[in-house]
C-alpha cells in the first residue's frame, strides 16, 4: 500500500478500458459474506457493458499507484438491468427520477478511510447533475442465522441510514448467482434503499 490513492470520475465510453480491473474487484469483493458471488470475468465483462453503453453513467475509480483497489457504480435506473427497473414500475414509481447505484467495491486493506462516503458523495452529485430527484441501490438479504455469516460482520445499515436512505421492504428484485461453495446458482432477494437528492 502506497499511501497515495487516487480518485477518477469515468463515464460511458470511459469504462470500457478498466473492465478488466472492474471485474476483478467485483469479484473479489463480493465473494465475502453477505454476497458470497463465485463470479466470472466472462460475466462480469457482460455486465458491466450497460454502464459502458449508457452515456450517463458514472464509476468513481480509487487507484493505489496504477492498481484499482475500489470502485463504485452508478446510472439512472431507466438504463439499468430489467431486474433493478421491475420493482419501481410494478410499484408505479418513475423510473426517469431515479438513479441507480450498482455496487460500492473496496479491498479489505483500504476500509476505514473515509472512501465510502466519498462514493456516495460523487454519485449523489452525479445525480443531481442529471436532474433526477431519488438515489436507490439494493441490498442482498440474507438471514441472521446465515451459516457463512462471519461473527465479526457488521451490516452496512446504520452507515446508509446515516446518509439519509431508507429502507423500503416493498421494493424488492430477485437476482441469481452462483454462492462460494454450491454446485449451481440459486435465487437471491434484494431489497431497495431510497433517498430524495436534495439541491446541493
């Protein structure tokens, strides 16, 4: 760890040159608890072309010397993937005013440092920017009782109630993923968090 981390605003076009180093903290973040992904760079390639094709899309990238040690996403839900759109058309809610965050990525070694509040800092004006009045992200629900739940894990909740979102049962997806350890992918819940982006 060098100590000189730095911070870029990537949009559309921009991220196509960093999917390699995206897929990899995606991966290797998320196979901690509570998403426990056993992902692919061949998905995570896939996945990450909807940010590269929607022109409005923003990934703040946090590089220690030339290596990406974070990342976090963000679009308006409009150009999300069908499973984040659903829940908010089924419940009558306008997809056009909100914008979606897709994942905060950090490796273990740089947590605490104030980074995840600088992701939500830039996203949210990011937001505002594009005029659009909600911020919203999911969350995987697991159970408490959740047999790889490592008994020094603390939830992100009071961290995001902190930044003024709430969580809203009534807004849930469905996702599928392989988890560490199984032989095939199975069904997962997400539940939304929402804030209204105030004029800064």
């Amino acid at each position: 760890m060098s100590g000189e981390l730095r911070v870029d605003l990537l949009r559309g076009g921009d991220i196509a040159r960093h999917v390699d180093a995206l897929a990899q903290l995606r991966i290797t973040v998320f196979r901690e608890f509570p998403y426990l992904y056993d992902g692919t760079a061949d998905y995570e390639a896939h996945y990450l072309q909807t940010y590269i094709a929607c022109p409005d899309s923003l990934i703040v990238m946090v590089r220690d010397g030339e290596k990406a040690v974070g990342a976090s996403t963000s679009l308006p839900l409009a150009a999300a993937h069908e499973e984040m759109r659903e829940p908010f058309r089924a419940a009558g809610l306008p997809l056009e005013r909100h914008h979606y965050f897709g994942e905060s990525l950090l490796l273990r070694a740089y947590r605490g440092r104030g980074l995840g509040v600088r992701f939500f800092e830039e996203r949210e004006a990011h937001g505002r920017e594009l005029g659009l009045d909600w911020a919203t992200f999911c969350a995987v629900d697991r159970p408490k009782d959740h047999p790889m739940r490592p008994a020094d894990y603390v939830p992100n909740d009071a961290f995001w109630g902190r930044r003024g979102y709430v969580r809203d049962p009534a807004l849930q997806c469905r996702m599928s993923w392989l988890d560490v350890g199984d032989a095939a992918s199975s069904d997962k819940t997400l539940v939304f968090w929402r804030k209204r982006l105030a004029a800064a």
